[in-house]
C-alpha cells in the first residue's frame, strides 16, 4: 500500500526504513543493510515529497548498465592473476556519464551501484551537465609494484573501452586511484582509439597530471569544496571557522586538503585517525607537516615520533601529538568531524559517541541510515556526501571543459568557479530544507530531483 507524503517525511525525518512498492515493482531487495536498497530508500523518500513523477522514479532506482569484467594480469614473478573489474553507468539524462573508479579490495557491485547512483544525484545537485557512472577493480593497489599498478590500470582499461569515451562515459581518480593511473588509462584508451587532435581522446578521463591534459586545482578541489561548503553554512550554525575545533577519519587525498585548507583560515585540526591509529593535540595539529609525512610513509603511523619543525610556517607549525585510542578519537570534543574515507564508518555506535556540532560528508556515503537516525535525535547537523564532497567532479568537469575547448584555466578562475557553484548548491540545498521543512540529506535528494525530474519533462522518454 502506498504511503502518504506525510508519513513519508515522517520516516525520513526519522531516518527510518519506508518499504516503497517500487522496491516490489521493480524486484529490488528490501534489506535494510544492503548499501544499494539503502540509497534507493533515501532517494524514493525523497521523491514521495516532491511528487516526482513514477517513471522518474523507476528509472533511477537502477542503473542503464551494470558491466562487469574480468581480466589477467602478468605479475611481477611471471604468474597471471586473474582481476574482476566493474563500471556503472547509472544515468546519463543530464550528460556523459562521470564518475571514479576505484581500486580497493572490497569492491563489489552494489557498492558500486549506490556509488554511481550518488554520482547522478550530485551532479543533478551542482547543475553540471553530466550523469552518474562509477567503477573500480578488485585489489589492494598497496601490495602491487608499480609495474603491477600499470598493468592492472591499461588492461582494465582495454576490458572497458569499447563502454567509455569523451562524450559518453568519463572516469575520474577515487579511492585507490591517482593521476597517475588516470594517465596511464587516458593513455592506453588514445593509443586504441587511434586518434588525436580536437577529438582529443585524452579526454575520456579527468583527474589526470596537470602534464598531460589536468586542471589546475583538481587535486584539492574535493577538499577546497568541503571548505567553500563549511564557509557558506557554518554561519547559520553560528560556528565561526577562525579556531574551530576539528576531528578528521582519513587522511588521503580530500581529508589532508580540507584539514590544510581549514588551518590556513585559522581553525584547528584537532585529532586525526587512519586505518593505522589515530593523534590529538588540542592546539591543533600540524597538517601540513602530517601531509608531508603521509605522503612519504603511506599512513599516520609514526609521526608523534618525528623530529624537526614543521613544512609551512602557520600557528602550528613545530607542534606535537600524541597517540589516542580510537574510543578516544570519537569522543573527542569538536565543533565539525569530517568523516573522510570509505562508507559506513559512521555506525549507530559511533553516533552516540561523537562530541560534535556538524557532521560534514567528505567520503561518500559514510553516515549509516541507522546513524543518521541517532544524529538527527542528537540534534547533530549532516552536510550529505552529494553536496559537501561534490568540489572533485565539479573540477573534473572544469578539466573537460578545457580539454574539449584546448584552453587552461588559471588556478584563480578554477577556484572562483568551484565556489561559485558550491555555493549554488549549499544554497539550493538550504531552501528546499526550509520548503520542506526536512533534514539536509533528504534536502539535497529533493534539489537534485527537482533537477532531474525537470530534465526527464523537458526531453521526455523515447520511443
Ligand atoms: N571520485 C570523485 C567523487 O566521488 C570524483 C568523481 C569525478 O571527478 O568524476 O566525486
């Protein structure tokens, strides 16, 4: 039986679990820990607010396509391992295809799903003109040599070319992958497409070295959006950024430039944990010299013992840390806590122990449904994934503009348009929480619905 708008909001404003019938039309499982059913619920939610019409919502509870390939490798001792590889295009209305791949060891296919699908929903946010792909490749890139990596990156690549292109599907660096294995995909697809020139195929990926085709600031774009998006929303929480106090999970790619971006405006990063343990100091940590020191170790581990000062003069350079349980990492005292690594790491659990104001998304999906329940109880503020971390694919789509144009953007320009648009979406994602008088994460869905359903009105559904 179908439920009323009414209780819908009710479900989502309490984090529940609502069976919508399309879960039965469509024959998609009702398990509420599975990831995929997860971000179909939260979005169908969503939908049932606004009135979006049925086939919208039909059509973006699957993806078009869900490839799944497998491919050997020649490993360094001369043995062949055999890898799975993935690529979900879940929409593409708005656009090409765009979204990351992936190279971790738990990898699978409705991870991938949720994941793309929460590329179609940000893009639908930002209004850039793409839709929502993901992919990946079963492995832990750590234990390759470098050789191995290149190997697994082009035959991947040659598994899936004949299913990507500029124009049509466009990978992008996530966890596990750098500019450097985008280099080596861009690479191994223009050498099988046989073609150069305007028809650049250089630009079937973005996230590549600034070298070879890259923008300038895509590297910390996904951070730098973190910090445009904290800037334009902690005012209405009354959070002033100058010597706020900060907790990060994840110190890769997007937590160490949000952490080195937020101390340049004068706020303090106060504990940090990795996969390897976690550090405090209350004056803030030196993130700067963390950066450094991760960069060149892999991990957090170890840096309480290093000695010498700090690689940028800031009003923290110089300082200590010291190692703290991970009980006591999550109930450090901070104003905002950037989770930003992997998904789900965000449990019920933890929710009850995190000693914070605003919870700000870097990661994708890290906040569990059943957490997110126990925040809004807390009365803990979540700035969803789609909005917060969406600086990366709005620069990526920046580094294809400028590809397809044979332009390049100054840094300057980079970063003014990246405000400019996160902003746009902040905002977006502020009114319709004040229209709908809803939480921010079912805010965000309903923005980029309203998007998306306009799109599917306009260019309607043929044949
Ligand atoms: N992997 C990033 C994300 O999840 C960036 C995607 C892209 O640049 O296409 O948003």
């Amino acid at each position: 039986m179908s439920s009323t708008a009414t209780d819908v909001k009710n479900a989502a404003a309490q984090g529940g679990t609502d069976w919508d019938p399309i879960f039965d039309e469509i024959g998609l499982p009702k398990d509420p820990t599975n990831i995929y059913t997860q971000t179909v619920a939260t979005m169908l939610r969503a939908a049932e607010i606004i009135n979006l019409k049925h086939r919208c919502r039909i059509i973006l509870a699957q993806p078009k396509n869900e490839i799944m390939v497998h491919f050997p490798v020649r490993m360094d001792d001369g043995h062949h391992r055999l890898f799975k590889g993935y690529r979900v295009q879940h929409n593409n209305a708005c656009g090409p295809y765009k979204g990351g791949l992936r190279f971790h060891k738990d990898v699978h296919l409705d991870d991938v799903k949720s994941l793309a699908f929460l590329m179609t929903m940000k893009c639908a946010l930002v209004q850039i003109p793409f839709g929502g792909g993901k992919g990946g490749v079963n492995c832990t890139p750590r234990d390759l040599s470098a050789s191995e990596l290149e190997r697994v990156s082009r035959r991947f690549t040659a598994a899936i070319a004949n299913d990507i292109g500029p124009d049509y599907d466009i990978p992008a660096p996530d966890v596990g992958t750098t500019p450097q294995v985008m280099a080596w995909i861009a690479d191994t697809y223009s050498a099988l497409s046989g073609r150069s020139g305007p028809d650049d195929p250089f630009a079937v990926v973005t996230g590549k070295p600034v070298a070879v085709g890259g923008s300038l600031g895509r590297e910390k774009a996904t951070g730098q959006g973190v910090v445009d998006v904290l800037r334009e929303m902690l005012p209405d929480f009354d959070i002033p950024i100058e010597d706020m106090r900060v907790s990060l999970i994840g110190f890769g790619n997007v937590g160490s430039w949000a952490a080195r971006i937020l101390a340049d405006l004068g706020a303090n990063v106060i504990a940090v944990m990795d996969h390897t343990g976690a550090l405090r100091n209350d004056e803030g940590l030196d993130v700067y010299a963390l950066a450094d020191y991760t960069a060149q170790n892999g991990s957090i581990a170890g840096f309480e013992k290093r000695t010498g000062t700090g690689s940028k003069t800031t009003k923290h350079s110089g300082n200590g840390a010291d190692v703290i349980t991970e009980d006591e990492f999550w109930s450090t005292p901070v104003d905002v806590f950037i989770p930003a690594a992997l998904e789900g790491m965000l449990n019920e659990e933890r929710a009850k122990q995190i000693h914070c104001r605003v919870v700000a998304e870097a990661a994708n999906a890290p906040t569990t449904p059943d957490a997110d329940k126990v925040l809004q109880q807390r009365g803990i503020e979540v700035i969803p994934d789609m909005l917060c971390n969406a600086g990366g694919v709005t620069v990526s789509y920046f580094e294809w503009v400028q590809n397809r144009s044979n332009v390049t953007w100054d840094v300057e320009q980079v970063d003014r348009e990246l405000n400019r648009i996160m902003c746009m979406a902040a905002r977006r994602t502020i009114l319709a929480r004040q229209k709908y008088d809803t939480d921010m994460r079912t805010a965000a869905n309903i923005a980029a619905l309203e998007h998306l359903g306009d799109v599917y009105q306009h260019r309607g559904i043929w044949p």
